[in-house]
C-alpha cells in the first residue's frame, strides 16, 4: 500500500477542470469530472506532452502536443489499448484532494 498524499483543493479543480501536480518528482495530472476526481501520469507516452493542459470531453483529454487521447478513469490510450499511463487512487477528506502514490 502507498501513501497518500494531498495535490490540491478541491476548489482548486472544478468540475470540467484539471490541474498538474508535481508529487516526490513526479508529474500527475488531476481531472475533475462530473464522477469525481482522476489522476493519471502527466506525461504522454508519445512525446511528453503535458496531460493536464489538454482538453478534457467527458472521460478522455487530448493531449495538446499531437493529439493522443487517454480516458482518464483507466489511463488507457483511446486506439491502442496496449498503451496506458499509470492511474493513481483519488481520495477527497474536506477539501482537499489527495492520490495514492505507491
């Protein structure tokens, strides 16, 4: 089990919104949605891309550098399933946001 670790409040990340978070040297991207809250690596597999700055439609944001599409809920590249960013567990206690780094 991980520790988990607060990456914002939560009216810090509205709902439709995502912020990026640096956390032990590592870069997640946080999304709020109408389900909750998602986290997942802020790094696109592609080229590097900066997750949290792309645009968010429903469950998949669009990385802004080229276009990759993760959904948000798996991590899971939206046309090839082989290709995935590593998901983090999101808790809220008051209001603060809070992931699970392992």
């Amino acid at each position: 089990m991980g520790q988990w670790v607060p990456i914002a409040k939560t009216d810090e990340v509205t709902t439709g919104s995502s912020k990026e978070c640096v956390v032990d040297g590592r870069i997640i991207a946080l999304f709020s949605t109408e389900d909750g809250y998602y986290a997942i690596d802020g790094i696109c597999a592609h080229a590097g891309g900066p997750i949290a700055e792309g645009a968010l439609n429903g469950c998949v944001v669009t990385c802004p550098w080229h276009g990759w599409q993760y959904e948000i809920t798996t991590g899971e590249h939206c046309l090839n399933p082989q290709i995935r960013l590593t998901t983090f567990p999101v808790k809220v206690e008051g209001d603060s946001v809070l992931v699970e780094i392992p």
